[in-house]
C-alpha cells in the first residue's frame, strides 16, 4: 500500500464525503474511489458504509482511521528528521483570513521569497474556519488566522498563538469628529463590514441585541482595502484591528471611534499541516517574520480617540 492511498482515507474519512474530499485533494472523484477501493483490496476491509449519507466508516474503518493517522504523523516525522539537510524548494499552499492579507502579504511574504528562492508562495484568502478545515484536509500546508479572545484552534492541527488585537470602531476623520456617537446612532447611519461569517460583525449584532437592533449594514465587501476605502468617504462606520491594517494612504484618513460597548478582541494563529516534511524551516522563518510585524508599536495617529456616548 502507498501513502497516498492512506492519505485519501483519512482525507474522505473527515469529509465524509468523496466528492468533498476529491476537491480538497485536487483529484477526480473517480481517482479518490480508485484509491480507496485499492486499499480495501490490499487490506481485504471494507473501509466505508456506502449506503450511508453522509459517508460513514464501518467497525474496521474506524480501526484503520487511527492507524493511518499514526501512519502519516510517523510519515512527517521520519521526513522532518531531514528538514533541514536540503532547501526547500516547490509550492507552498498559505492561507490568510481576509483581514490578514495585507500583513502576510508584507514584508513576511518578501523574506519568504528572499530565504527561498526555490519556493512558490500560492496565498489564499478565506475565513479562518474554512482555512483551518482546509488545513486540516491537506488542501493546505498552513494558515494565518484570527479567531476571537477565547477561542483555539483545532486541537488535532499544530498551531502557534502570535498575537492579541483590539478590534475598533472606524469612520471618517470627518464622521468621528462630529461625535460623540453612541452604538445606536452609530447604527442608525449604518455600516460597512464583511459578510455574515466575519466575527466582528458577530461582535457587533452580540452588542445591539440589548438594544433590540440589529446591524444596519449598508455596504458588503471582502476586500479590507476597499471596506476601509468606503468607510474613509463617509459611507458608514466600521470595525477593524488597526495595527493590522499599517499605514497606508486610506487607512490614514479613518479614526478610531470610541464605542464603551464594543470592544471585541481577536488573536492572530499560525496553524500548521500535520504533514509539512521540508517546508518546516519555511515555517519557522514566517513565524518570526510575523512575529515581528505584530510586536511592532502601533502606527501614531493623526488624531484623538473620539468617545461614543453610553
């Protein structure tokens, strides 16, 4: 029996499915049943319940499942003993939350490309949920995160804590100085943020329910730069970590609104592939390389606090 085939059982054993399971591999959905059906035969099992929906292992599947996950640990392991004899070289899969792509994409990314010249940096931008699942289905080498104060990663992923960020309330130079605003006039000019899935927004619907609001959003984007670029013009307020964002030419012309009933925090994850092999040293240079940008001081602003009234 190959890796890869044990490798797909555990990929389609936590999709449940091997349609999902195809798209997280890169592979047909006929490949991944040929896989699957080829190490049945090897191992004279059945492995999966086909009559179920979704997909569910039978008593000897979940038997091979744990020892095909200590297959694969064992696997990284005896290639990790190797790491570091030879560069890396090839493609490396990072994801980065939507709000973290303008950090990664810094100076992490550029001593990436300066230590490893070999190396192929393919980013991808999502949610972290979705990144960390894709993490952990071998879709991608690793992910830099947020999650909110309190929250982990998954347990079963190694995964590293690199920072604490308040999230604040922001509007225009031109809004934030005609407070001070409270949180339900604030909502009643509305607001530009992420669409639902992004955990300010669930911050923020947390914080009006008292109020018996809900958030009055008048703009959805993904993109940070163009949020913070509508929010610069007066079209709403917004909610960022703003030492995340640095300095740029828009995030210069929004201030921070104090909002005493808003405050949420997040923390910035490196979550790692069980399986890396040779891309560890690339791991640990991102590791420092943000550790760096996110225990630098705090870009200065141009401009007070303003208060929100309670």
């Amino acid at each position: 029996m190959k890796l890869n085939e044990i490798h797909t059982f555990v990929v389609v054993a936590e999709a449940q499915s091997v349609q999902d399971a195809g798209r997280r591999l890169g592979l047909t959905q006929s490949a991944v049943s040929r896989l699957i059906q080829r190490l049945e035969a090897e191992l004279g099992v059945t492995l999966f319940d086909r009559q179920t929906k979704p997909l569910s292992l039978t008593r000897d599947g979940e038997v091979a499942l744990s020892h095909a996950r200590r297959i694969l640990n064992a696997a990284t392991d005896f290639s990790d003993a190797f790491a570091g004899s030879v560069e890396p070289k090839g493609l490396l899969r990072l994801g980065v939350a939507h709000v973290l792509a303008s950090l990664a994409a810094g100076p992490p990314l550029d001593e990436l490309r300066a230590g490893f010249p070999g190396l192929t940096v393919r980013l991808h931008s999502d949610w972290s949920n979705p990144l960390m699942e894709q993490v952990r289905s071998g879709a991608l080498d690793g992910a830099v995160v947020l999650l909110c104060e309190g929250q982990s990663p998954p347990e079963d992923l190694p995964c590293l804590r690199l920072g604490r960020e308040p999230v604040s309330v922001i509007a225009s130079v031109e809004r934030a100085a005609a407070g001070p605003w409270s949180l339900d006039a604030m909502n009643r000019v509305g607001w530009v943020l992420q669409p639902d899935g992004c955990r300010y927004r669930n911050a923020l619907g947390v914080a009006l329910a008292p109020l018996g609001q809900r958030p009055n959003v008048t703009v959805e984007a993904f993109d940070q730069s163009l949020l913070l670029s509508l929010v610069a013009r007066g079209v709403g307020f917004g909610l960022a970590p703003l030492r995340l964002l640095g300095s740029n030419s828009v995030a210069d012309r929004v201030r921070p609104v104090e909002a005493p009933d808003l405050r949420p925090t997040v923390t910035v994850w490196l979550v790692k592939s069980r399986v890396i092999g040779r891309l560890g040293a690339v791991f640990d240079r991102l590791e420092d390389s943000l550790n760096r940008q996110l225990t630098q001081d705090a870009p200065p602003l141009d401009a007070a606090l303003y208060s929100a009234a309670e």
